[in-house]
C-alpha cells in the first residue's frame, strides 16, 4: 500500500530558489516615490530573514530607462540598507536588453529555501476508469500537496518543528495565586439576560 501513498507519489521538496522582485522604471525617473521605497525596505527586511543576506540588485543596460535606471540605483542601495541588509552584502549587476526602445524593470532578487512538488499537478498518465486493484488515481493529492507547499510560511517547518518560546513566569505565578486562592483563572463569560457581546 505504501506504493500507492500520495504523500510518495508527490512528495514535498525543499530547494533554495531566487526570490524575485521588479521595479518597473519609465525613462524619466529620477526618484523612487515613497510606496516603491518602502516596499523595497520591506524587500530588504524578508532578504534578512528568509535569505542569506545578500540581494541582486540586476539593472538594465541599453534600453530606454537605463539613465534613469542607474540614477535611481543608489536609492534602492539605500532603501535596501534601511530594510536591514548591510551595503556589503548589495551585489549589483547589469543586464543587456536588445531592444533601446523598451524599458526594463530593476529587478531584485536572493536566494531562499521554497517548498514545491518536484513536478507539475494536472498529469494523467493513465486512464482513470476503475481497474481492479481499487488504488488511487495517479494525480490524487498532488494540488494538496501543491497548495500546502504554497502556504508554509517557512520550509523549514517541514522537516523540524521550531523551538518553544520560554514560558511567561509572572502569568504563571498570578494564575497559581488565583488558582490557590479558588478565584476564576479564566475569562469571566456570561450567558443569558445581561450578556453582554464585545464591541471590538
């Protein structure tokens, strides 16, 4: 039966995968507005916490934002900075584009641990008519999988649980002195007339 499993059959994997974000750019930019450069902090600040510090600053070469592009690099180096990053971990770079009449995004990117299905969802490399073996069909629990892949927040979840957070000891101790002393440890719920429901 364990042939048949489709925790086996669509395992879940974690790999480190760049985490990418863009920055469009018209030609005449000059400075990021305040939402781009806090969105980039914030950019900075998951780079801090779910990388390994460092961030790809790639900017475009030849096409038509590219004065731009390279007048606003050394802000984004700074809204990066803000977010947590030191300098010496800002790696930039420049890209080539073929076509000097388009403009290209900034594109920032580290490297970070996702969890995926080694391979897509939605196969079906057999028929699905019943057979008599009574087994599952070959893409059975694969979009579970997939979609529980999407949601952890951190990968590495899966393969340990995080440590336990130390305990409250003044809680404790004031809800060993009620309980001692025989008052209520718990909220106070009432029902019925004169119940009242909480506003917030």
């Amino acid at each position: 039966m364990a042939d048949f499993d489709y925790q086996k059959r669509h395992p879940i994997i974690l790999s480190e995968e760049p985490e990418n974000f863009d920055i469009p750019l018209a030609g005449g930019t000059r400075n990021l507005n305040r939402q781009v450069s806090s969105t980039i902090l914030a950019f900075g600040q998951q780079a801090r916490e779910e990388g390994n510090g460092y961030v790809e600053v790639l900017v475009p070469r030849g096409s038509a934002n590219e004065a731009a592009a390279k007048a606003v690099t050394p802000q984004i180096r700074s809204a990066l900075k803000k977010g947590g990053v030191s300098p010496s971990k800002v790696v930039v770079r420049t890209y080539p584009v073929n076509d000097s009449y388009v403009s290209a995004p900034i594109r920032l990117s580290f490297a970070r641990m996702k969890a995926k299905v080694p391979h897509r969802c939605g196969q079906w490399p057999e028929n699905v008519v019943s057979g008599p073996e009574n087994t599952d069909m070959d893409n059975f629990g694969c979009a579970t999988q997939a979609n529980l892949a999407a949601m952890v927040d951190n990968p590495a979840d899966l393969l340990t649980p995080r440590a336990e957070s130390p305990v409250d000891a003044e809680q404790r101790r004031s809800l060993n002195e009620k309980y001692r002393t025989g008052a209520i440890t718990a909220g106070d719920y009432k029902e019925g007339v004169g119940a009242r429901v909480s506003s917030f």
